[in-house]
C-alpha cells in the first residue's frame, strides 16, 4: 500500500510539473497572440491615417479642380465678350471707313482690320470727327490686349 501512496504522490507530483509546463506555455501561447493582435490594432491605426490623409488630398484636388473649373468657365466667358466686342467694334469701324469711302483691305479678316487711316484721308472727310476714329482705334486695341493675356 506503501508504494500505491508512493506511486500515487509521484504521479501527482509529475502531474504538477505538467500542469506548470503546460501553463507556461498557455502564458507563452497568449502573450504571442496579444503582441499579434496589438500590432493589428496599430497597422490598423496606420492605415486609418493613411486613408483620412489621402482623402483629404483627394479633397483638396477635387477643391482645386471646382476652381479651375470655375476659372476656365469665367475666363471662356470673358473671352467670348471680348470677342463680341472686337466684333462689334469692327463693325462701327468699317461702318465709319464706309462713310469716309476708304478702301478695306480684304487681305485682312474682320477681327484683324488695318486701323491705319492716313492724315489726308481725315482730312478729306471733315464730317467725321478725328476723336471718333481714335476712340474706336484706342478700344480695339485695348480688347486685342486683353484677348491676348
């Protein structure tokens, strides 16, 4: 009976040293797989701030883009005024070459007419008044300028 309780004890014992041995490896086991899920948590958190970062470029572009848009739109707009204004200058000036009976030069389309008038022909045509001519000239030429910026 002895060797019953003897045997019993160390059986026990060796039980023990398994348990502790299969603790440690359960602590060893659940620590790797809380470091494995702490380091998730963080690429986690990376990518979260490197997704807000990158829609917040997006926004910034698309923001950017609204304005160009815009701009294009304003400066297409602007651009078309002007040229219905060289239109409607062009006009009145070949209306007033008319009256002075000058001769157009059709080498030259509408918009690029030839505004040198000689001093002879003013003088010639009295009627139209010099400042008239000038005025027209003066504003074709500050619509050219601002069609070419």
């Amino acid at each position: 009976m002895l060797d019953l309780i003897r045997s019993s004890f160390e059986t026990l014992a060796e039980l023990k040293r398994e348990d502790a041995d299969l603790q440690k490896d359960y602590e060893q086991m659940l620590q790797s797989l809380e470091e494995e899920a702490r380091n998730h948590i963080r690429i986690e958190q990376q990518l979260k701030l490197h997704i807000d970062s990158l829609q917040e470029k997006l926004e910034e572009k698309e923001k950017v883009e609204e304005k160009l848009k815009a701009e294009l739109k304003e400066k297409t707009e602007l651009s078309n005024v002007l040229k219905e204004k060289v239109r409607e200058y062009a006009t009145k000036y070949n209306k007033l070459r008319q009256s002075l009976k000058l001769p157009i030069d059709n080498s030259r389309t509408k918009s690029h007419i030839n505004t040198n008038i000689s001093k002879e022909e003013i003088i010639k045509k009295p009627h139209i008044a010099l400042h008239q001519i000038k005025s027209i000239n003066e504003t074709l030429k500050k619509v050219i300028a601002k069609l070419h910026k």
